[in-house]
C-alpha cells in the first residue's frame, strides 16, 4: 500500500516551499483545510504538477517569514500523519 502521502521541501526563486503529494488527490481540498490551523503558513496553493514521476497535483504550502522550514515540514508531517491514522480508526 502506498503511504497517503509525501511531503518535500522545494527551493524556488522567490523563497523555499513545502510540496504535499497526496497519494489521493480527491483529499486535497480536505487537508488544505486541516493545515490551515499553523499561524506559520502564509498561504496553501493547489497546483498541477509538471516534474516527471510525481502526482498530476500537489499542495504547495508558502511560510511566513523568518520561520525555520525545516521544523515546519516535520510538524507538517506529524499533523497529516495524525490525520490519515486518526481517519483509518474512524472507518
């Protein structure tokens, strides 16, 4: 089974993103939604993937500045990994 996601830190021109790959991209509005909550997110875009060998979208979620991204992927993930065990109970 795949895992329901994987999360990457990306370096763009303008300043660093973490991509979301979700391994069902019907869920995408839903976790927009549940990563809202963290005050260190400035915004959360859905966007169509153009990299080879990746979902057709992704979440590419921005931060505010001066926020370390290293720790903000890792409290990312905890948070969706919470998210897809607490909803594998709830079926």
């Amino acid at each position: 089974m795949l895992p329901p996601f994987r999360s990457e830190i990306r370096n763009s021109p303008s300043q660093q993103t973490i991509k979301i790959y979700l391994s069902d991209e019907s869920l995408d509005g839903k976790i927009k939604n549940h990563l809202e909550h963290f005050t260190e997110i400035e915004s959360i875009e859905i966007s169509d993937t153009v990299e080879q060998n990746r979902a057709d979208e992704n979440l590419t979620i921005f931060l505010n500045d001066s926020v370390d991204i290293n720790r903000m992927k890792s409290a990312i993930d905890s948070s969706l990994w919470w998210y897809f065990e607490k909803d594998m109970v709830d079926e």
